[in-house]
C-alpha cells in the first residue's frame, strides 16, 4: 500500500478553493485563539466549541462541493487524533510535564475529551498545507518548510493554551510556557503528517485510516525523541 509515492494531481480543480477553506481555519484558531486570552472564563468548552467550528467549516465544503479528497483528510485526521491520546498520557504519566487538569471537563483516557478533534483539525491543516508545498517545491524542501511551519505555528497554541485554561507544562527546559522539546517535536509531526498525506490523492478510506494510525504513531516517536534530544531520558 505504501511501496510507491502517489503521484501529485496538480490539476484538481478544487485545489485552490480548498486550500482556502484549510488556510481560513488556521486563521480562525490564530485569532479565536488569541482573542480567548480575554476571557478568564474560557476552559474546556472553548476549546471543544473552537474545534466544532472548524469541523463544520471543513464538512461543509465536503458536502457543498463533494470534495473525497478532504473528507479523506478528515478521516485521516480523526485517526490521527485518536491514536495520539497514547502520546498524551506518555507526556502526562511518564513525563509528568503535561496538566490537562486545568482545563476540567471530561477526559478521554489522559486527555480532554475534544484533543482527538484538535488533533484531527492539526493533520488536516498541515497535512494539505504541507502536500501542497510537496507539490510546488519538491519533496525535500516542502517537507522543510511544512516544518518550519509546525515548530512556529503549533507552539503558538500550546503557549496560548496556558493562558486560556486548557493546558500547562511544568518540571522541563521551556522557553515562556513552551518547552524545548514541543518545539522540536513539532517539527518532526508536520513534517510526518506532510510526507503522509501524499498517500491521500489515490487512496481510498482504508489508505486514510492507516496512514492516520501511521500518523498518531509518528506523534509518538517525535515527542518521544524530542523530549530525549532536550531533556534526556524521563525518571
């Protein structure tokens, strides 16, 4: 299934519209995102409801333009979103640098109940952002750039996340709320999620829900070495 790389389809013509609806939900969460730093209310709520709005812009367009393509997207990141939660708790119980208990609400194994849409919406964007840079600049130097993109964009969130009341980090090298091995970690994620999503142009649902499984194991591996690499080895 994975033995050949699927070759770009730069003639979709639903490239352009589409890659306007993923970019308008990275600026929604920029800016929701930001403006909920106002709200001293905000907690697990605001969190899940920032994620519903996304989903439904994302569904929207599927159903309106019966687009597969990103309906596959979304599959694969919801795959994404539920194997991640094994990399959540390695980061809660056996880092013990990661508090979801400020957030409150229910929780889902070690994590928020809404971090497998947060994570699904995280594969969707930088999955097609980074396929699309694939395309344009080759593959080494737009899987680069997708991942210069995740170790600046994704760690706005997690610095946000402190003040709005959905997460904190603590007993690690950080640089404000951040820690060194977020940064780095998030690197590795987009850069994986990027080099997946080159499967999603041919492939059927069965491809979008392994490559999304393949997708929360890479999570995993990257927070895992990233951590070592800053931190050293967990005690």
């Amino acid at each position: 299934m994975f033995a050949s790389e699927a070759p770009p389809a730069l003639t979709d013509p639903l490239d352009g519209t589409r890659l306007r609806v993923v970019l308008a939900t990275v600026a929604i969460n920029i800016t929701g995102v930001g403006l909920l730093t106002l709200a001293p209310w905000s907690d697990w709520r605001t969190g899940m409801i920032l994620n519903l709005i996304d989903n439904a812009m994302l569904l929207g367009f599927v159903l309106a333009k019966r687009d597969l393509l990103l309906a596959r997207f979304m599959v694969f990141g919801l795959a994404v979103g539920i194997v991640e939660l094994a990399a959540d708790a390695w980061l809660v119980d056996v880092t013990r640098t990661l508090d979801y208990s400020v957030g409150g609400g229910p929780m889902l194994w070690r994590s928020p109940l809404w971090m497998p849409l947060a994570w699904e919406i995280v594969a969707v964007q930088f999955g097609y952002i980074g396929l699309r840079l694939v395309e344009r600049l080759g593959t080494v130097r737009g899987l680069i750039v997708t991942g210069v993109l995740g170790a600046i964009n994704i760690p706005y969130y997690e610095e946000m996340a402190r003040l709005i009341h959905w997460w904190r980090y603590a007993g690690c090298r950080m640089i404000s709320g951040t820690p060194y091995y977020i940064i780095v970690g998030e690197f590795g994620i987009a850069v994986a999620l990027a080099w997946l999503a080159r499967f999603l142009r041919s492939g059927g649902w069965g491809v979008s829900v392994a490559t999304g499984i393949f997708g929360g194991v890479a999570i995993g591996v990257c927070y895992v070495l990233a951590f070592v690499i800053t931190d050293g080895w967990p005690r």
